[in-house]
C-alpha cells in the first residue's frame, strides 16, 4: 500500500491554525475518525496521545509523523495537516513542526504499520518534496505534490 493510495482529499486540511501540540492532534483525530462508524475521534486522539507519551514523533526539519493503534478499526486511515505556522512539538531537532502526516492503522497490523512509517519517513526526509508541501496553498495541491513524488519514486 503507498501513501499516496491511503491519503483521501477529506482527510487533509492546509494552512490550518493550531496553538499546541494536543490541538494539532486532536485535529488530527478528527480528520481520522470522521464517517468511522465506531472509531471516535477520542479513541484516536488517545492512540495518538499514548504513542507521543513514549517519545515525540517530531523528526526535525519542521515535520511529524504521529502516529497509533486502535482495535475499532479493520481500516488503516491517513490524514495529513499543512500549518499556517509551526508549533513547539517537542521535535528531536527542537524546532517548529508544520506537517504532519497522521497514520492510524488496526490494532494487529504491525507489518503494515512499519511500511507506511517508512515510506513517510522516506518521503520527508527529501527536502525538496518537503518544500512544495510548504508551498501548496489548497488541500488538492498538497495531494498532487504527494502523488507526483511516489509515481516518480
């Protein structure tokens, strides 16, 4: 499965405002559990919540990948926000975070899992793409951006 299959245009907010850390990832888990019959958007924020609690998911370089478990779900959901400005997200490099790529995936998908984390962490650490998600301006463009990088990777 790539990044580019899993992330749905509803599923990505650009240029959003978020003060801190926990509204980002309440953001998040709003566009996560949003027509998910039983997952609710605070059984994702507390799969998100307890994952940050084990260390940040901030790589540096003004990105993050939270990310989390639930049993609820038999879906694996992806959601991505483009701040309007960075927040403290207490990253490894101590600097702004503003993207944010959201994963939730069933609680026995482990392999899966760790492929998508992968290709995320693949796919931010190139600075170029991580500059054109900067600057796209609407919810389309920031998917484009993401699709024309994989077709070309």
């Amino acid at each position: 499965m790539q990044v580019s299959e899993l992330l749905e245009l509803e599923r990505i907010s650009c240029n959003t405002h978020a003060a801190s850390k926990k509204r980002v990832l309440e953001q998040l888990s709003e566009l996560l559990a949003d027509n998910q019959g039983d997952l609710t958007q605070i059984k994702v924020f507390d799969s998100l919540l307890s994952r940050e609690r084990l260390g940040s998911t901030g790589l540096g370089h003004g990105v993050a990948i939270p990310h989390g478990r639930v049993k609820e779900s038999d879906r694996t959901l992806l959601a991505l926000i483009k701040l309007d400005q960075g927040i403290d997200y207490d990253a490894v490099d101590n600097q702004p975070v503003d993207l944010l790529f959201a994963l939730l995936v069933p609680e026995h998908s482990t392999d899966e899992h760790l492929q998508l984390l992968s290709q995320l962490a693949e796919m931010l650490s190139d600075p170029a793409l991580v500059e054109r998600l900067r600057s796209a301006t609407d919810s389309g463009s920031l998917l484009d951006t993401i699709r024309e990088w994989q077709q070309s990777h």
